[in-house]
C-alpha cells in the first residue's frame, strides 16, 4: 500500500474547522479504496503560536516540512494582528521557501450551485488561473524611510525575472494544452506598466513557439475582470501575476457561487519541495467557531493533493462525491443552504462509502 505523509496546518480562524474536514473526507477515501494510507503530523503554527512564541512558525518550520510528501494548509489571518505579519510569517514563508511558484486555482460553477451572473449557462464558467507564486508583487522588495516626518516615504517594487516568468509561462501553456480548449490568456497591464509587464508579454510570446498548438491572446487586468463577468465562456486557462491573479481569482470564486467553494496548489513542479494545497478562502473570522464555514474549497483542494500525490482515483471520487452532496442541496450558507460544516462532511464521507 502507497502511504503518503502529509503535515496539517489549519493555523487561523476557519482554517481550523475545514482541515479536519478534509482530513475525515481523505481518510474516507483511503479506507475505501484500499489504495494508500496517510501519515498526518498536525502543526499548530499560526496567530495563537504567535502570540505564545513571537513567530508564527518556528525558525526551523521549513526544514520539519522538508520531509513531507504535502502540506495541506487552512489559512491565515487574525483580528487582533497585522496581516502582513501573519501572511509573511506562515503563509509566504513556506511558498517562497519550498519555491512553490506554481499556484493553481481552478473554477467551476458545482452542480447544484447558481453564480451571480445572469444569463450563464452550466459550462460557461470553467477556468483554470495560473498565479505566479514566488515573485512580482510579492518578492518583498522595498522599505520606508523618513519614518514619523512629513516627507516619509514608502516603496514596494515589483521583481520579474526571466527565470521566474518563462517558467511560469510554461506551467500555463503546459495546463492549457492539456483542456480541451487549448486557449491561454495572459493577463498584464502593459499599458502602464511599461517594464515588467511588456517583459512579462515578451516572454509569453517566445514560451508560445513551443507550444504552437495551444492559442494564446494578451488582456489587461481591468479588460479581464469586465470579461470575467460579461463573458465568461470566452475564458478558459488564464495566466497573470502574483497579485493580478490573486484579484482575479477571488472573483471567480465569486462568480461561481462564493470563496467558500474555491481551491488551490501552491505547487514547487521541480518536486524538490513540498507542495502546498489549501483553500483560496481565508480565516474568515467572521465565522469562525460557529461551525458553519463551507469545507467544500477544502474538499476540492484535498482532491487536488490526491492527484499530485499520485492518488487520481482518490481525487475523481472525492470530487464525485462532493458534486453529488452540492445538487442534493447539502449546502452551507454562504451558497444558500442551511448545513453545517459537519453536516457537509458527513454527507460527503457516505457518499465516498457509497461510491463505486
Ligand atoms: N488560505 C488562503 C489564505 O489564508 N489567504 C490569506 C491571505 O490573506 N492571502 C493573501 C495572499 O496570499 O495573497
């Protein structure tokens, strides 16, 4: 039997009821298919690890991790601390530190699910946005000066190299040729960017000459967004920046139907390093401890892991699974019904046992 071992860290606010969600689900699968057992190591790293040591991992967190085969990650964020403290100590830590430059976000509007869009027929919204993971926005790069004076000055620089876009573009070129489509956006805003982002174009059209069968079109980040909601079914694979992408995405999980039902990979595709799969959605803490957050984005992602972990037949049931318990009307309320979290997951974990 294959056995897989996965480090859990649900960290903040909802994090913490949908990462023992996914866990029950995943262990469902492993015990009915008979394929592969897990190894699960829980970290309680994050705000509350914060605020008891200072850092919201320990200084060594990343060489624990090294041996795992994947992180399956909750989310980030507390009321009472500044996000850039909690996002850059866990969150960006470990996505920078295991290069996991490849953050996969796909979108679909599940049945029995209904998007906010008017006039979209079922298929219409079926995209899949590659987010560069490791540079641009996010590389970090910048300071203040003048701190406390009038002429205080803040900088944040955008970093694109040539390494980390060409790869970037080959991991979506790559996914695009493998939908049927076979058709790539790359989003920039060349217009008023006028370094990174032509930069970022230029080398879309070099990536394309090796992939001559897929076709690929340019879009500005604001022309994307109106299409996003105008035309959706003129969109399938879509490649942007670290911080378009992150923009972008969050409204596909919009338009089809809430974040709550939106997954992703940070995935380092080199292998050298673990991947990371959480939910796109953050701590929520709004919500969290009321036990009604939707774990369907972590279901997804958990699918997701499956199959990078090797496991497909694992993660077309779960996804099966959780298609069948959405248009049964098991459904938490943020996409209109009534269940809680537990009451998901139950409905999820019969229908596995139930599969064939
Ligand atoms: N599970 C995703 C998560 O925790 N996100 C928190 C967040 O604020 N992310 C911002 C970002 O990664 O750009």
């Amino acid at each position: 039997m294959r056995r897989h071992r996965i480090a859990a860290i649900p960290a903040d606010g909802i994090g913490k009821e949908v990462i023992p969600a996914g866990l029950e689900v995943v262990q469902a699968l492993a015990a009915r298919t008979g394929d592969f057992a897990l190894d699960v190591e829980h970290f309680p790293w994050g705000s509350d690890h914060y605020r008891g040591t200072g850092r919201m991992m320990p200084e060594d967190g990343l060489d624990t991790l090294k041996g795992f085969d994947a992180i399956f990650f909750g989310a980030v964020g507390d009321p009472l601390l500044p996000d850039d403290v909690t996002l850059w100590g866990l969150r960006l830590r470990i996505c920078q530190g295991f290069d996991q430059y490849a953050n996969i976000r796909p979108t679909r509007v599940l049945p029995g699910l209904t998007s906010p869009l008017r006039e979209v027929e079922p298929g219409d919204i079926d995209w899949v946005i590659v987010r560069e993971n490791s540079e641009g926005e996010y590389a970090g790069h910048g300071g203040r000066a003048h701190r406390g004076h009038p002429e205080e000055v803040a900088t944040e620089t955008a970093i694109f190299t040539r390494a980390g876009v060409t790869r970037i573009m080959r991991v979506a070129f790559d996914i695009a040729r493998s939908r049927p489509r076979r058709l790539l956006t790359v989003v920039t805003k060349s217009n008023a960017q006028k370094h990174g982002m032509v930069f970022w174009d230029e080398i879309a059209a070099e990536v394309s000459r090796d992939f001559p069968d897929v076709r690929w079109e340019k879009e500005l980040v604001d022309a994307m967004a109106a299409r996003m909601v105008r035309r959706p079914a003129s969109i399938d694979t879509v490649v942007a920046t670290n911080l378009h992408a992150d923009i972008l995405s969050d409204l596909a999980g919009a338009v089809a139907g809430s974040l709550g039902v939106a997954p992703t990979a940070n995935l380092d595709p080199s292998r050298r390093f673990p991947s990371m799969f959480e939910p796109i959605h953050g701590s929520a803490f709004d919500i969290a401890g009321k036990g009604v957050a939707n774990p369907v984005a972590t279901f997804w992602t958990a699918s997701m892991m499956l199959d990078h972990l090797g496991e497909p037949r694992a993660a077309r049931l779960l996804m099966e699974a959780v298609e069948r318990v959405c248009a049964a009307g098991i459904r938490t309320a943020d996409v209109g019904g009534t269940a809680t979290t537990a009451e998901v997951t139950a409905a999820v974990v019969a229908a596995i046992s139930g599969a064939n």
